[in-house]
C-alpha cells in the first residue's frame, strides 16, 4: 500500500452528495433562505459542513447556521444563533438545546431544516410570548449555570460536608485546600465561616503529606454569569479585600512580578430539578500583577464529596448506610462483591481472606498487579473504600477454620454483619459458617463458581430455614440442578492445597453481580426488590442459563432431618 494513499474516512458530506442535495432541499421546501459553506463564518469549525439561513426573531432576521458533524446523520447537526440571544436553552457558545436528548430524540431521518423550521421556531416563539411559555414545554431538566462554564481540563476540587450548607453565616473567609490523588485534583478542607470536613474523609482522599494551599472564599447574590472574569469582578465587588493576600505576597517578595491563589465563589443556582435551587461553588486561580490587575488563570470543575450527592444516584439503595456485610474470600468471585457492596452503599464491609495475591491472578481479580503479594483481604478492602469513602471497609487476614483467635475474630464479625456471603467455594467453609451464622441469627449467602467457571450457583440460608447439607443432599440427589463444569484440566494444579482456577474474569463478574445483588437483597434493608428464590444456578455457556427455587428440609439431613 502506497503512503500516498489516503485511507482516512471521508466526511459525510464528500461520501453522500445525495444526502447533501436532500438537505439543501429541505431549507428549501421550508422557505428558509439557504447558503452552504465549509466552516461558519467566524472560522470556526473550519472543516464542517455549515448551512446558513436566518428565521424572524422580535421583529429582525436572525442569521443562524447549521453545523453538520463528521458522522451526519448518525449524529444531529447543531443549530447556532448569535450568542447571548436567550438566557436558557442556549449555550454559551451560541448553540440551542433544541432536542432534550441528542442522543435519544436525533433520528438520521430528520434534516437540519427540521430543527430549524420546527425546533428552533417553536423555541423562539415561546421566547417572545415570555418565560412562563418556554418553562410550559420544558423537560424537567435544571439548567445550572455551572455545567456551561468552561473547565481547565482534568481539574477539580472535591468540595466535602458542610460547605453545601445554606444558608451561610458569613460571606467570605479564608479556605484551606490539599492535594488529591493526582495533579490537578484538590479537597477543600475548610472554609472558614462555614466549617472543617470530616478528617477521616479527607485522609481518604488524599495521600499522605499532600500540600496545603490557602485561599479565599466569597458568596455572589444570584444570578452569575457564566464567564470568569465576571465571576471575579462579582467577588470583588462584594469583598473589596478578596485579593489583600495575593497582595502582600507582592509586597513582602519585591521579584515577584505575580502572585497567583485559589478563589473560590458560591452561589445559587437551578437544580436539582427544574425551578429548584441549591449552593454551587467554582474554584478559580487567579493571578495578581503589580499594577493591580487581576485575571483567572483558569476554572477548576467541582464535584459535590457527600454522602447525600451519592445517594441521590441510588434511591433504591437507601438505607444500606446502616447495614453491616461480612464477604468471606476475596477471590475472582469475592472481590467483586466487595467492591459492588461498597459502591451500594454498604455502611460496613469486612472482608476475610489468609491468602495473597499472585501477579497472574489478575486476569480474573479486580486488583491489579501493583498489589502482586499484599493480603488480598486488606487491598480488596483498600481499594473498595475509594468506591464508597463514606462507609467502612475493613480487611482481616486469617483463616476460617483456624485456631481460637482466629474463630473469635469469626465469631466478632458474624455478629456484627447483617449478612454473611461465603464466595471461598470450599464446603468445609461453607459448613463452619452454616453453624455459625445460625447461631448468630443471621442469613448467610454461599456462593460458587464451577471449574472453568463454566457456571455458578448462589444459595441464601436463612437462621431458621433449611441447612447447607440439605442444598448439598439436593443437589447430590438432583432434585436440585448443579450447574455445568468445566474438564478437570480446568483447574491449574499450583499445588494440590492451593488450586488455582482456570476461567474467563467476566464470568466471575457476573456471577459476582448477582452474588452482590442477592446479599443486598438478603439485608431486607432497602427498597430493591425482595429476594423471590432461595437458589440459583447460572451456566455461562449452555441451556438453561438460569434455574432457580426454593430449598426445603431434608429428612435425611444430619442436622435438619427428624428421622
Ligand atoms: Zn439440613
């Protein structure tokens, strides 16, 4: 193949002329005034086809262009107007949100004279009959004014607990901010006037000895503009003082020819929903020169660090915050159900495993290979804690089935769980925690993988129901189903105390995803639906894919049975 060969995907608009002419057409037909062009006029998008055309707005014609992307009409063109002509529905670039969902609402049969003849005329009439007309046929969908604004990519500052508060005492202060995890990624730690986050939340989401930065903070009067300058002259203007320790940092260090510091604003704006209305805050740098002046360098973006922001994302889950789990193993199949019992929302996660990762376990563990001979009981939990920062997770590195410390310690954790989940696959395991949780009162979840992880079953006893030997008898007997299995050279032969699984990380996952989903439900804690089997038996490779039922007393069960 010659490299003057150019293999590149050509635009739609050389690959389909057909396609073209239809759109032209369409203005057309819609007596709309119809001009085409490579890029629009102010240079931008240079290589995109643009249409432009005007439509009657308060009495004047309104120049608009349509701006086709690469892949029309897979994707929907986007339609723009002078910028600054309405204060909702238009971006700050100018463009109209004229489909609630893009991705939804755009079907490769529409023209862009459609968005324009229909979309856009419908948008700007309401816009003359008046606000109230526009909010009748919106979408319940907010429109805060910081989703607009322009970020300084891979940049944020996690804003915990109790900055979200509002009303607020004071109007301005002092703040403290520490680095995260990578750069580009700051906490807010304090502001002063408002608080001081929880410090067990900031050490997790920060590594040790990370830089503090000072700053300042100062609350805006609704509404704000979305561009940085303004948002600085508006914090000016309500603390004349807010750039005083930018200020001395010039005059106690006369080579400075700047100083630059974190400013960070907070106001009101829409959401969570439509005509609702709660705190924001913007972060920005800003420099100072000597002859006074002042600019933002850039826009942090903020995510909100609570524990009711994440909630919100999961209203079903309400309520697992109060809820203990105990996860024995964390293999390929307990790993998993850690890290989803965590991103649930479980309050307390403990997790029991003696064993250490081996560098080529990864292939079907969620840890990867920089844990290579950590206890995987503590990296699970390590790295379960970033998935719910708000909750406890606490790895234990010993046997079941070992000596007295160790079945204390057992003993401890049942206790405290609202739910045991067995994934160690081993029937001696399972057995020790039958007992034991029975004791306790408390629903166990005992759950496998099969030889190549060709199949998985999940089993969920409950204190006073049926055992695990009546499940093993059944399944024995066939009265309930096992699932498929792999050959036996399935599984790698490490040593015959220690074998090691051959099979596929996602068929763990799913059978990890309905591990996790079962012992949720198990909890009765929240609002997800109830538990409707007491087994089941996935095959990832062969019919059925899925039986399951209920489990009954065995007669011939040691320890159930009567006879
Ligand atoms: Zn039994």
């Amino acid at each position: 193949v010659s490299d003057t060969v150019d293999n590149r995907r050509r635009p739609w608009y050389e690959a389909d002329p057909e396609r073209v002419a239809f759109e032209l057409k369409q203005f057309e037909d819609s007596c709309l005034p119809v001009a085409h062009r490579l890029g629009r006029s102010d240079g931008s998008n240079g290589t995109r086809f643009v249409i432009q055309t005007s439509l009657p707005f308060k009495g004047k014609e309104l120049p608009i262009d349509v701006v086709y992307p690469f892949d029309f009409p897979d994707e929907a063109p986007t339609v723009y107007g002078p910028g600054g002509l309405l204060d909702r529905h238009q971006a700050r670039g100018g463009n109209f949100c004229l489909l609630e969902d893009p991705d939804g609402d755009w079907s490769p049969g529409w023209s862009g004279a459609q968005l324009v003849h229909i979309k856009l005329r419908a948008l700007l009439e309401d816009t003359e009959a008046g606000r109230e007309v526009i909010a009748a046929g919106e979408a319940d969908m907010p429109e805060p004014v910081t989703a607009h604004m322009a970020y300084k990519p891979e940049t944020v500052v996690l804003v915990p607990s109790p900055m979200w508060a509002e009303p607020l005492a004071e109007s301005h202060g002092d703040i403290e901010l520490v680095d995260g995890y990578y750069d580009g990624q700051l906490v807010l730690t304090a502001a002063e006037g408002i608080g001081r986050a929880d410090v067990a939340l900031i050490e997790r989401m920060t590594v040790s000895r990370s830089d503090r930065h000072r700053g300042v903070w100062v609350a805006l009067p609704d509404p704000v503009s979305t561009l940085g300058a303004d948002l600085l002259a508006s914090g000016i203007e309500q603390e004349p003082a807010l750039l005083h320790r930018l200020k001395r940092q010039l005059t106690s260090n006369r080579k400075r020819r700047f100083a630059e510091g974190w400013v960070a604003f907070t106001f009101f704006e829409e959401g969570p929903r439509r005509g609702q209305h709660r705190r924001a805050w913007v972060f920005a740098r800003v420099r100072l020169d000597r002859n006074g002046d002042s600019s933002v360098e850039h826009l942090a973006r903020t995510n909100a660090l609570t524990a009711s922001e994440r909630a919100r994302r999961l209203p079903e889950l309400h309520g697992l915050g109060q809820v203990g789990a105990l996860v024995v193993g964390a293999g390929s199949l307990g790993s998993p159900v850690v890290f989803e019992l965590a991103k649930a929302g479980i309050g307390q996660v403990d997790v029991v495993d003696n064993d250490f990762l081996d560098a080529n376990n990864v292939v079907r563990h969620v840890l990867g290979t920089q844990w290579a001979g950590t206890s995987k009981a503590r990296s699970v939990a390590a790295e379960a804690r970033a998935r719910n920062p708000f909750g406890q997770v606490v790895g234990h590195h010993f046997r079941v089935g070992g000596d007295q410390d160790d079945s204390d310690n057992l003993d401890r954790l049942i206790d405290q769980a609202s739910v045991v989940i067995d994934t160690t696959g081993s029937q001696t395991v399972g057995r020790i925690l039958d007992r034991r949780c029975r004791e306790a009162g408390r629903r166990l979840v005992i759950a496998g993988l099969t030889a190549g992880s060709y199949g998985a079953e999940v089993l969920v006893l409950r204190p006073s129901g049926p055992c695990f030997l009546c499940f093993v008898f059944a399944q024995e007997d066939g009265v309930i189903p096992s699932p498929a299995t792999g050959p036996r050279s399935a599984v790698t032969p490490v040593n015959c105390s220690h074998p090691a699984f051959a099979g596929a990380g996602f068929d763990a996952t799913e059978a990890g995803a309905l591990v996790s989903r079962t012992a949720i439900q198990a909890t009765y804690a929240s609002t997800y639906p109830a538990l409707d089997f007491e087994w089941a038996i996935m095959n990832f490779r062969s019919a059925p894919r899925w039986q399951s039922g209920s489990l009954g007393r065995r007669a011939d069960c040691p320890r159930c049975g009567t006879s």
